[in-house]
C-alpha cells in the first residue's frame, strides 16, 4: 500500500543531507588502537659533586675610574703606528706605550740628506763624507761666472780699443760695459753664494 505524502506534511530537509547522515551511519566503527611501545633508556654520566671556586659577576652601570692615570705624549708630531696597551692596563716604567709612525721622518732624512748632497755637489766636494774644507775659488760655480766676466773683461777692452780708434760706435761701447756689469755682478754673488755654504 502506497502512501501519499502531503507536501504540506513533508520534511524540510533536503535530499543531499539525508544521503549525507546515511553514508556516515553506515562507516565503520573505530577499534581501539594497542599502547606504544615504551621508549629505551637514556644514557647519563654520573659525576661526583666537588667544591671549586666559582667566579662572583656583578652587573652594573656606571663608569670605572682608575686610581691612577697619567696622561702622555711625544716629544715629535705624526701619526701612530701601534698602540701597545689599551685603557686600564699597568705599564712598567721604560715599557713601550705606543709607536710613532716612522716613514713621515725617514722621508725627511732621506730629503735633507738630498739636499745636503746637493749643496756639496755645488761646492765640489764628494757627495758623501766628512771633509767639508774646500776653497770657494775653485767651485764650479765660481770658475763658470769667473770665465764669463774674463770674457765680458776681454770683448770691453777690443771694443774700447776700436772705439779709440774711431771704428766702434758709442752704442757698442755702452752693451759691452753693461756685459761686463753684470758679468762682474754674477762672479761676486757666485763667490757670496759659496761662502755662504760654507758657513
């Protein structure tokens, strides 16, 4: 016998939510699942308890002053090449604090001893030495402007010599007695130059 049903007295649920519950009442039940098994023993050393001294940290904020300080310095000016000690160490009397960098003075030897080279050199004594005896006659400096004024010395009296004789002009007269001027000028600097030096 075949019932109709009122679709007034029909259920308000839908279709794919009736197959949903029959599906999931229809599942397996689950089984209770076995212990697992226990885990292995660990290994552990065993040591025996001893007193030892154990180092006492305080933390705190502040600064830390010395009982003593001094304050230092270098008897020449540059740049520091090592610093030996930092802040807080002790140092010993005659211990070597910090070093100054070497390479600005050696640059400067090696210059004044360029220049010293030099001005031996224009006197006429060897480059390197301790003889510093020499006679300011015999300097090459002297000898070049001593050889110009004998030069300046011989064309003034040819040309004086012409002008007595008529053939010079007076303008020829007047250049080679400033020639000679100057030349006698040069050698008497040459010769207070060389003194100098020697001095």
């Amino acid at each position: 016998m075949l019932r109709l049903v009122n679709s007034a007295t029909r259920s308000n649920w839908p279709l794919p939510a009736v197959f949903a519950v029959a599906l999931v009442s229809c599942g397996e039940r689950q089984r209770p699942q076995a212990p697992a098994p226990a885990a292995a023993p660990r290994v552990v050393t065993v040591a025996e308890a001893t007193m030892r001294p154990l180092e006492r940290i305080i933390v705190v904020t502040g600064s830390l002053a010395a009982q003593e300080s001094s304050t230092l310095s270098v008897k020449v000016p540059g740049r520091l090449k090592l610093m030996h000690v930092d802040i807080g160490t002790a140092v010993e009397q005659g211990e070597v604090v910090a070093q100054v960098e070497p390479r600005d003075y050696e640059l400067r030897l090696q210059q004044a001893a360029a220049l010293l080279a030099q001005a031996r050199a224009a006197v006429g004594l060897p480059l390197e030495g301790e003889d510093d005896q020499f006679k300011p006659d015999e300097t090459s400096v002297v000898r070049q402007a001593r050889a110009v004024l004998e030069e300046a010395a011989q064309n003034r009296a040819r040309v004086l010599k012409l002008a007595d004789s008529g053939i010079a002009p007076p303008a020829e007269v007047d250049t080679v007695e400033a020639a000679y001027k100057v030349a006698l000028n040069r050698h008497d600097a040459a010769l207070e130059e060389v003194r100098s030096r020697q001095a």
